[in-house]
C-alpha cells in the first residue's frame, strides 16, 4: 500500500489518529495510524509507550511525529494531512511543517460543538437553542464541503447569527446571501434575548472561527477510527 502511494508520484492526503489502551491519561500504550485518504489504506503504524515519552498525553504527537518522519523517509510526498485538533501536533505543522497543508476533521469539531449546544440550552432563558441543534451542526458541515478556502468557510459560518432570526442577506462579500430556498415557519431566536446573546457568544468564538478555517473539506478521518475499531 505504501508501495502504491510512493511510486504514483502524487503528493497524498493522510489521515492520523491514536488508539489507546485506556482513555484519558492513564493510557501505557498507544497505537499511531497513518491512512491515505485517497483509497482509506493504511499506510503506516506507529506504537508508542509512555514511558518512552515521560507521560500518556505526549505519545501521540511522538507517534505522528515517527510515522511522518518514516513515510517521508520512504519517499512518500505528503500534500496534506487531516488530524483531530490535538495542540501539539497542530503547533509543530504550523511551526515546523507550514509546506504541509493541515487540516481538521469535522466530526471532531462537530462533536466539541454539539456539547457545548446541548450545555448552553440548560442554561435558563436558553431552552430554545436546542431546537437549533441539528441543523447548527449541518450547517458546520455545509461550511467545510462547499467552501474553496478557510476564509470562506468562515463567513459561511458566522451567517448562522443572522440565519436563526431569519436574515437571510449578510454583510458579507464572500457570502452575501443564504443559498438555501425560501424556509417555512421556525423558532426563530429573537435579537437581544438572553438566548440570542449567549447563542451568538458561543457561534463566533474565536477559537471555533479558527477550527471552521481549517475544517476538511473532502477528507476525514473516520477510516482511520473505523480500522481502529477492527
């Protein structure tokens, strides 16, 4: 499989992600994955024991680290690379690697983001953000799919603020208006309620605008954690 992807000569898109003996920070041994995105194979498999690199949390930026290092080694060109959003790895491709185009994959994020939904609408006077949960997160994925670049995944994104009160035309050159048809009847969030506010806190946080920038827009990891769960 390595073979193949070597010798086509292309740069490929990897997806990565760790297995661990036990969740947490708890786990003794880990197990690294490297898969070509482009036909879901498994290119490279790293293990990893704590003790090797002093702590559970450090073993799987080491297991990135050795198997980028190996398939490079081997003559493996690497174009991009889809990993969830774990902060020492993203700091070393930003840092160290910025000719390797890093993305994340959306169901992480997605995940991260329907918690915090879920967590904002039991709080009082904020029930009615839930009625927004799914299609809050199919919008995050709309976003990624249909978007050319980051930048346009996240003024695609910040529209859902004027979506949910039904605006449907933003300031926006990049995204001036919905793309969808005309909607019927909704819950719509009313301006200025404690609801909308704390609603609006939440979509354009600066740390998810950064998330939506780098969100994959084909590729996703969830080869790599189904061969996990062989």
């Amino acid at each position: 499989m390595l073979e193949m992807a070597r010798h086509s000569g292309k740069a490929v898109v990897l997806g990565g992600d760790m297995r661990a003996d036990s969740p947490g920070h708890c786990a003794k041994y880990g197990s690294y994955t490297m898969m070509n995105l482009e036909d879901n194979k498994e290119v490279d498999i790293q293990l990893i024991q704590s003790n090797e690199v002093g702590a559970s949390p450090r073993m799987e930026r080491e297991g990135f680290l050795r198997s980028l290092q190996f398939l490079e080694s081997a003559g493996l060109r690497v174009g991009a690379i889809v990993t969830d959003r774990h902060p020492s790895i993203q700091k070393y491709l930003r840092e160290q690697r910025p000719d390797i185009k890093h993305f994340f994959d959306t169901w992480h994020v997605s995940k991260g983001l329907a918690k915090k939904i879920d967590a904002l609408g039991k709080e009082r006077s904020c029930g009615e953000v839930l009625a927004w949960r799914r299609r809050i997160i199919n919008h995050l994925y709309w976003c990624a799919c249909s978007s050319k670049t980051g930048e346009e995944a996240v003024e695609k994104w910040k529209s859902v603020t004027n979506h949910v009160q039904n605006v449907h035309h933003h300031n926006s050159d990049l995204f001036p208006v919905c793309a969808h048809p005309p909607l019927e009847m909704r819950a719509w969030l009313t301006p200025s309620t404690k609801a909308f506010e704390r609603f609006c806190d939440l979509m354009i946080n600066q740390r998810l605008l950064k998330d939506v920038a780098k969100l994959s827009p084909h590729h996703q990891t969830s080869s790599v954690e189904g061969f996990h769960r062989v």
